[in-house]
C-alpha cells in the first residue's frame, strides 16, 4: 500500500480553499481531504507526513498546447526524446501534456500519431501524454507566425477520417482558420469525432468566428497572438473570442507574448472558467540561449530566453513552464491563486474531456497533486501519487 498525508496547507479545491487543511493520497488516487481542526483520517497513525508548514496544495498542470522542451520536439521525438520533454515539464508542475504538432506534411503529421501512439501504450514516468494537439496545417497564411508556409491548405476531410479511423480518441484539439474554404464542414467533422475545433493563425471576421461557433469551435489557441486583432468597428477574432461564452480562451502568460493588462482583459472578459493558460513551449525551453534551434523546420534564435525566428523576428513558440505562467497570472495580472489553478489545471481538463480523471483536488481522482510553498516555489511533485524527483 502506497499513502502520502500532507498536513497543513491551503488547499485549493474547485469549492473553495481549505486553510489549514490536510490531503492523503492513497494506491495512486487522492482519498480524503480535510481540516486540520477536524482530526486525521483514521488509520494513518504510524506513517510518515509531509509538513507543508501553511503552502499550497493545487493540482497538477494540464498543457494543452506545448510543443517540446529540453531540446527536444514532439514532431520528432523519439522514446527518448519525448521522455526528455516529460520529465523537464513535469519538473516544473506539469503532470498531463497534448502533444503539440506544427503546421507539416500529411505523412509527418500521421507520423506523430503514431509515435505518440506508441509511447502512450506503456507506463509513462513523467507527465503524461494524455493526446495530441494538431496545431494547423489549415490554417491562413497571413497569420502564419512561426508555422512553415510550404505545408498550409485548406482542411482535408480525408486526413480526418483516417487520422480518427487509425488513431481513435488520440487527437484531442485541432486548431484551424474558420474562414479558410471547407472549414465550416470540417468543424462539424471534428465535433462529431469527438475533438475540440479550434480557432488560430486566423484572419477570421467577428462574424466568421461566431458561425464557426454555431458549429462547433469551442477553443482559441494563444489569444491576441497570430489573429485578426480586436477593432471598434470590426471586432475580428479576438472580439469574438472575448465575448462569445462558448469558446475557450488560451493565453500564454510570459510578459513577452502579452501583456499583463491585455490579459487582464482576457480574464475579465471571460471569466475564470473560461481561461486556459498554456506554455507554446517549443524544444529550447530550458536550454541555454544559442541559434541553433528549429520550429517546424525553421530556424530560430533564442535570446534572453525569448525564441524568435532567425529570418523574420517573429515569435517561435515560447521557453514557458506551467509554473511560471501560473505565477505571472498571480503575481502580474492579480488574479488569485484558486483561479489560477483553474486556468491552469481544472479548464484544461474539462475542455479536453479528462476532467473526471485529473485537473483538480477531488476524492477519487488521480493524485496529481503539487505543493507549492507560500511564495510559490514548487517544492514537491506527485504524479499518480508517486513523487516525481528531478533528474
């Protein structure tokens, strides 16, 4: 039997905050949770405790858009390589991950299914790849960033068929530009298939986004970025996505892609349920600064830790952690700690469907658990309720 009691934290709960609260995971599942002022759990009399001397308890992080990490990409990672961008995510809080593609070939994008399909079939022991995240290629070139311009056309319902039909279950957002030709119908495939549509690199209209959502769009990948920008006569993508309720607002939270008023905006415009913060991290996240990274195939410099394309400036991804863009949420934007575990953690899960799994602090769930000190510093990680150590 496996158990781990940890006493006196504030933990975050999707009710409310337990102060002077205490967790115990058991067997991989988070079992009970209480106050202090209550009395233990019986029958944990004899095992050892961990004091977390009033720091936090928060779920794990769930990242659904993240491309690599420790000089590693998941469009080509291999074993190895995906074992690499898992542990330095999970040391940095994230204990569920989307596999992230770039904009590529039908054959690579196939390609990554079938990797991630594969690795996903024996025990993972870092964060784990809960599904796949296709990134475009349908998307409008215009506002293209840091995807390669030699693979972007219009949606393909033929790859979707057979994506789903060889991989079911396996992608879980498709990220696309609602106005490009066919991709109303190609919502309603991906709907019905069981993955979220997405809206993003797009130079869609208020009115094209909103028809989208009539059909099924529910996800926008890092607002404000790579979009059609907000106008008060044409309030384009992010108008739309900012005020329709359906759709989910990503933001990566690095005081580079955004700024922290422009987030507020977000947060306050969508409210707490509504926000999805995520990394972009791309493999140079946590990697020292050099030019002799790729995105998609393109080459990128890193700089101060700020990866850009060598040919254009643009924005490359990110080197974000999970972490830090909870931290900069608290500490930057102001929003408190329990919403910012819910962007981070709860919205997360709930829009990709593996909510009743992970992405809070609930009896039965999976014990993914983080305990963060009072001025959050992470200081422990549990991933099943097994301690994740650094390595």
């Amino acid at each position: 039997m496996s158990m781990t009691l940890i006493v006196h934290a504030s933990v975050v709960t999707p009710e409310d905050v337990i102060t002077n609260g205490w967790l115990l995971m058991r067997d991989g599942r988070i079992e009970r949770i209480g106050r202090m002022e209550d009395g233990l759990p019986e029958g944990t009399e004899g095992f050892g405790r961990i004091d977390a001397q009033g720091g936090w308890l928060i779920p794990g992080f769930v990242d659904v858009h993240v491309h690599g990490g420790a000089g590693h990409d998941f469009m080509d990672a291999d074993p190895a390589g995906l074992d690499s961008i898992t542990r330095f995510h999970a040391n940095h809080g994230t204990t569920s991950i989307l596999a992230t593609s770039l904009t590529a070939s039908r054959d690579e994008l196939t390609e990554v299914l079938r990797r991630i399909a594969e690795y996903r079939s024996r025990p993972m022991a870092h964060a784990q790849v809960v599904g796949v995240h296709f990134e475009g290629p349908f998307i409008n070139p215009k506002w293209k960033g840091a995807q390669n311009p030699d693979y972007i056309l219009p949606p393909q319902k033929e790859w979707l068929a057979e994506w789903v039909r060889e991989f079911p279950g396996l992608i879980k957002i498709q990220t696309l530009a609602p106005e490009s030709e066919g991709a109303l119908e190609y919502i309603d495939q991906l709907a019905r298939n069981g993955i979220v549509p997405s809206c993003g690199h797009t130079d869609a209209t208020y009115d094209e986004v909103i028809a989208a959502a009539d059909r099924g769009l529910r996800h926008a990948v890092h607002t404000f970025n790579a979009m059609k920008p907000l106008h008060h006569r044409e309030p384009g993508t992010v108008g739309a996505v900012l005020t329709d309720d359906r759709i989910m607002a990503e933001v990566i939270s690095d005081g580079h892609h955004v700024h922290a008023g422009a987030i507020k905006l977000i947060a306050r415009a969508k409210g707490p349920d509504k926000v999805i913060l995520v990394t972009d991290a791309m493999a140079a996240a946590g990697m020292p600064d050099g030019d002799d990274y790729e995105l998609g195939g393109l080459p990128v410099v890193m700089k101060c830790g700020v990866a850009c394309l060598k040919e254009s400036g643009n924005l490359a991804g990110s080197t974000l952690t999970m972490l830090s863009a909870f931290r900069h949420m608290v500490r930057a934007v102001g929003v408190s700690v329990s919403d910012a575990s819910k962007m981070a953690s709860g919205n997360p899960a709930r829009q990709i469907g593996i909510d009743r799994e992970t992405g809070s602090l609930q009896a039965g769930k999976r014990a993914d658990v983080l305990l963060l000190d009072a001025d959050l510093e992470l200081k422990q990680v549990w991933i099943g309720g097994k301690r994740h150590t650094e390595e």
